[in-house]
C-alpha cells in the first residue's frame, strides 16, 4: 500500500529539528484540549520527506489513530485539481483562457448582472461582456456561494436551493444550469469572490474532454501521478482509513461528530469545487508534480510555462485578494499580501500577508481545516490534514505557516555578477 513515509532525517534537509518539535507539540496541545480530533503534517524539502508527524484520532469515539495512510476530504483541495484538468485540456489545444464560457455551456450566453434590490425585487442588466474560462479559474466571474449572507445574490442562490452548492436531486450538468439562472454580483473580471466557478469549470471539462470529471481526474491526473487512493468515492478497504468529520459543539465546549462528504459509491454530483478525499501520500505527489513545474518521476503532466501560468498572480495590476474582492473577500483577514493564480492563491508581498510566507508561495486549504502549500523560495512543500469544520474563524492556518517559517532558512542563491 502506498502511503507517506519519512525519507531524510531534518538536518540532512536543512531544517530544525527542534522547531519542528515546537510545531508538533502545538498542535498536539490544541488535540488535547479537544479542539481538534487529530491530525497529519508533513514537510518536504527538495522532494524528500523530512518531516512527518501524525497525532490524536482519524476516528475519536472508535479510538482509532490518524496514521499516514488515513484518508481525508479534502473539500476545497479540489479546486487546483480541476484547474490542472483545465490546463491539460489547454495544452491539447482544446480549451483557451479567452474562451466564453457560453461556448461550452450555451446556458450562460445571456448573462445578467444584479443592479440593486433583492429577492422578487431585484434589478438586473445584461452583463457587458461574456464571463470567460479565466474569470472561471480566477473566482473573478461574478458568481458566489449559498452560504455567504454578504450580497442580494447569495441569497438568490439560498432560494434556489444551492446551499450546498448542488441543485437538490441534480447532476452536475443539471445544478450548472441553476447557477445560470442566478444573475451575477459584477461584471466578469472586474472583482474577486471566492465561488461555484470551480464547478463550472468541472462541467466545462466534462464537455470538452466527453468524459465525466469522475473518470477524466482517474485517467489524466491520479492513475500518472501514482495518487491511488484520490477520488470522488472510497471503497470498502478504504472505508476503515476514512477519517470522521467534526464540527465545533454551538457552545464551545469542544467538537463533536458531523455529517461528512458521502463517498461511498459514486456520487450523482461530481462537484470540481469540493468534491475529492485523498491521503496524504496522494497530496505530496500532486505537490511535487506542481514543484517540479509539471513533471514528477519521469511523467510530464503539464509544461513549466504552463505551471509558471499557474502559480503566477492573475488578478489585474497584481492586485492582492483584499483589494481586489468584494465582500466577503474584503473582509477576510489573511488576504494581504496574497493574489490568486489558475486555481491557487500566490503570495505577492510577503510583507504584507498575515503569517510569514516566502514570495511566490502558492496552495490552497479545505473547509475540513485541510491545507497545502508550495514555497518555491525555500524549496518546501507542506500539507496539513484534519477533519473539523469551525463555526468561527480559527488560527491554525496562520500558526502552521509560522511555525514551519522557523524551521528553515531560505535556499541560498549565487550573487548576480
């Protein structure tokens, strides 16, 4: 079985270890405290494993262990998934950044935009230009989430029956024609919000490639990469590695067990927004593919250009998150500093972001308290896994990224001449 392993010991790779002992006992205390269930980090330098660490419970009421081959949803991880799928698609020649979304998906040819107003009162107007399969990549399309209470859009979506992003009963094709219907909050391109786009894009594949997203993922992406455990359903064996989802008590007093993303046979909607579960082993080869621009042990899977395109900021005039989006992108502490490529967010002004980041540094996280990034100047990938979904804004991200920030100095380059 395949499964993620410790390969060099810290200081064969240029990390402290005591700092990452700091790291580890950090995150235990908040495990102990019965704020997380457990949990799974894990630092690579150069490609080999260096550090890796699993604590606490993948199971807490059955007492079984997270351990390295522990499964997890990965919700929101999914994203960079799908933008690969797209960017294979581009390199094929099948598919451009440019392209109107409504060459695909012909429902989104008559756009709107909200003007003012709310519910059975809103205002609209066509949109002045057509949302595009970059708007799509980069959440600048105009379009939103159910559970946002932000805009008079959000709760258009809430209406329809979105609150989960899936149109109740619905496939994938069908809930992307409900997300048509729905007008958009700005004109395409013109703002950053974090939204369904990546579901859009998902369906878009579909119809590009004549594949469903289940199966283009597994040919394309999982089964060259060698992610055998990546997908959007587990099987019997898998099962007893799953990890239980939790949710914070309403009180406070600790977390308790939640219902989690069904996997257990093929799900009717194949969300490209959220919809995958992998280990840990499965998320350290995707990384490497991105660290090694595109290619991992002999599989070229996309160009370094491509990659470069990627992970490069795409909002206009490099703005950052906060500048650029609107509420509730506005509001959210941790976006200075950081801008958004194809599908990750990438640090511009790491003076400006909210924990330490080196330039260049891109990834993203999952609503599960689920994340993984890419420092480029240090040579560093990491990946932390857990299954808790806060009801409030939590600094485990922020911690983390501080945290690892000690246990290395960035890689020494040669002087210009």
């Amino acid at each position: 079985m395949a499964q993620l392993r410790q390969e060099v010991e810290p200081g064969e790779a240029g990390l402290d270890a005591k700092a990452l002992g700091r790291l580890d006992r950090h995150f235990a205390r908040q495990v102990d405290a019965g704020r997380l269930p457990g949990f799974l980090v894990a630092v690579a330098r150069a490609g080999r494993v260096a550090h890796l660490t699993t604590y606490g419970h993948r199971d807490v009421a059955a007492g079984l262990p997270v351990e390295p081959d522990t499964l997890w949803r990965i919700y929101s991880m999914t994203k960079p998934v799908t933008a690969v799928a797209a960017l294979l698609l581009m390199e094929e020649g099948r598919l451009a950044l440019d392209d109107p979304v409504a060459r695909y998906l012909p429902e989104f040819a008559d756009a709107r935009v909200h003007v003012e107003g709310s519910g059975e009162e809103v205002r609209t107007r066509p949109a002045a230009g057509p949302i595009r399969i970059r708007h799509l990549m980069t959440h600048t399309a105009g379009l939103t989430f159910a559970f946002y209470h932000a805009h008079p859009v959000d709760a258009l979506y809430r209406d329809a029956g979105l609150h989960s992003s899936v149109a109740p009963g619905a496939d994938l094709a069908r809930t992307v024609e409900v997300y048509a219907r729905m007008p958009l909050q700005f004109e395409p391109g013109t703002q950053w919000n974090y939204s369904v786009a990546s579901n859009v894009l998902g369906r878009i594949i579909e119809v590009v490639s004549g594949r469903p997203l289940d199966e283009f993922f597994a040919e394309r992406i999982f089964r060259p990469l060698g992610m055998p455990d990546a997908g959007f359903r587990i099987d019997d064996e898998q099962a007893g590695r799953l990890a239980e989802l939790y949710g914070e008590k309403e009180d406070g007093s600790g977390i308790e067990p939640i219902p989690g993303l069904p996997l257990r046979g093929r799900p009717r909607f194949l969300s490209g927004s959220g919809g995958l579960a992998a280990s840990a082993y499965d998320i350290h080869r995707f990384m490497e593919m991105l660290r090694r621009r595109g290619e991992l042990d002999g599989v070229r899977l996309l160009t370094p250009e491509t990659v470069a395109l990627m992970t490069a900021n795409q909002l206009p005039g490099n703005a950052d998150l906060r500048s650029f989006g609107s509420r509730p992108a506005h509001d959210v502490p941790g976006n200075e500093g950081v801008g958004f490529g194809l599908g990750v967010s990438v640090v511009i002004d790491p003076s400006r972001t909210q924990a330490p980041s080196g330039l260049g540094t891109f990834g993203w996280s999952g609503v599960a308290t689920t994340t993984f990034w890419v420092d480029p100047s240090r040579d560093l990938t990491v990946q932390f896994l857990t299954q808790l979904r806060p009801r409030r804004s939590h600094t485990v991200y922020p911690d983390l990224k501080r945290l690892v920030h000690e246990v290395v100095a960035p890689v020494s380059r040669p002087s210009p001449r």
